[in-house]
C-alpha cells in the first residue's frame, strides 16, 4: 500500500501531455506571440510552459521509482513537496515580483523545437552570398574591410540599445522592438545587450565565422545579468523576445547543439529574402 501515492502522483502527471496541448490551443486563442497578452498575462503563460517541462521530468524520474518497486518489490517514499516546488515559480515574492520575473532562470521548454524551421545561414552559406568581411581573422574583434558590407553599417540606436550591424538588420530590428514596445513595455525596459558586430573567428577554430562577424546577430539579455552558455536554461525574459524574433525571420540561440540563448540571428530564410530585394 505504501506505493500507492506515487501511483497517485503518477496518474496525476501522465496528464502533462493534456495540459501542455490545452496551453498551446490557449496561446493560440489569447494572440500570444502577437501583442494580445499583457505582462502579468504573458510572464503567467511562460511559467505555465515551465511546470509543463518540469512536471515531464519528474513523471520520468517516477516512473523509473514504480518500475524499480515493481522489480525489486520493495516501497519507496513519494517525492515530497511536489507541489511546493511546482508553486515555487508563481509564487509572489513582494511588490514587484511581476518585474522581476523577466529575469527569473529557467529551463527552455522545447528547446529543440524552437526555430520552427527556422535555419541559420552560417558561415559558410554567408561567405558564399555576401564574401568575408575581412581576410585575416584572430580570436579578437577587427574592423570589416569588405567593402560592399562596410558602407551598409550601421551604428544606431535601436529600441532600448544600441547596435552596428546591416542596415537591414537594423530595420528588422526595429520591428522587433517596436512590436514588444507595444505587447510589453515593462520587458521593453529591461532589455540589454551584450554586443552586435564582432569580426574574429569563432574561438577554437582557425578561420570559421559566426554570424556576429557580419553585423547579422545580437546578444541580448535582461537587466545586463548575462546567460549561461550551454547550461540548458535562460532568463524567462528572453523566452518571450524570442516569439518576436521568430515572426521577423531571426533564429534563437537556444535551439543551438551548444545552447547559447542570448543570441538572436538572421535566418538563412530572411538573408535569402534581402538578397533577392537587393538590399544586400
């Protein structure tokens, strides 16, 4: 008998695939993504797509309980406090608890799956389109020498930072910060950065270039707290700029092999689109 409140808890779990499906018809019907959903609303939403991510873990880690008890045919004590923990997110803090949770660490839901088909265009496919920006590359930050993207350039300030990358980089990210300007402007407010144009190498290898190196990508993060690199997890804030970027064509450093959830970069789809524009 002593089994049977984790096969309580265990029922109660397997309807994590029901509730993350009524969350995305919920999405959908609230225009998330789309401006429709205020702050409280959208930080809500956010957290609700943790629990669901969470909640999967711990149905993994208990199922693996239950088979062991049924294998070895001894009792296990249930995971204790399972709904502190779940609560634990949404629980309010203080006055500007709503606030602060931009800036709250948490894992990426989905993280695989975050581009929706969204591809990155790479160093190799941006040398073959626009050429290199300069020949010889260190591991440190040089001018750009390539003179068809030198006199595209564009040091400017946009939304709540301030940039250099392409011009049209420059327009689409306005669009960005305008579309969360007037969605959310409490995370508007709290938005930094943590660099744009940057031509080197990518670290490590001998003549590889990331999409920093053509003025095509941008590190963000809130508050000016910087991201773990690889860790699997970012600030919440940043989960919901994302939406913003995927509408505009950007691809989210989150969905990388090697997570890196601060950067935002042009998709080879919208580089093909300003290509056949002439705008590059």
């Amino acid at each position: 008998m002593k089994v049977l409140p984790a096969v309580i808890i265990a029922l109660g779990l397997l309807a994590a695939p029901a509730l993350w499906f009524g969350l995305s018809y919920l999405f959908k019907e609230q225009g998330y993504g789309s401006g429709a959903v205020d702050s409280e609303a959208r930080i809500e939403i956010e957290l609700l797509r943790q629990q669901v991510e969470d909640t999967q873990l711990k149905l993994d880690d208990l199922q693996k309980e239950l088979s062991s008890l049924a294998n070895n045919n001894r009792s296990v004590a249930p995971s204790a406090n399972l709904q502190d923990e779940e609560d634990s997110l949404l629980r309010q803090t203080g006055p500007n608890a709503i606030l602060d949770s931009y800036a709250q660490v948490v894992l990426i839901a989905d993280r695989r799956n975050v581009n929706d088909g969204l591809k990155v265009a790479g160093g190799t496919y941006l040398s073959e389109k626009l050429g290199r920006p300069r020949e010889d590359l260190t591991d440190d930050c040089q001018p750009m020498t390539n003179a068809r993207l030198k006199e595209k350039l564009v040091l400017e300030q946009v939304g709540p930072i301030r940039v250099r990358m392409l011009a049209p980089a420059i327009e689409s990210l306005k669009v960005v910060f305008d579309n969360i300007q007037k969605a959310d402007p409490d995370l508007y407010e709290r938005i930094n950065t943590a660099g744009s144009l940057c031509v080197r190498r990518i670290r490590g290898t001998q003549n590889s270039l990331s999409t920093h190196s053509y003025g095509l990508a941008v590190d963000l993060n809130i508050d000016g707290r910087l991201d773990t690199l690889g860790d699997g997890k970012t600030q919440l804030g940043l989960t919901i700029l994302a939406d913003f970027f995927k509408d505009e064509g950007w691809v989210w450093g989150a969905g990388f092999g090697r997570e890196d959830s601060m950067h935002f970069e042009i998709s080879r789809r919208q580089l093909d689109l300003w290509l056949a524009e002439g705008r590059l």
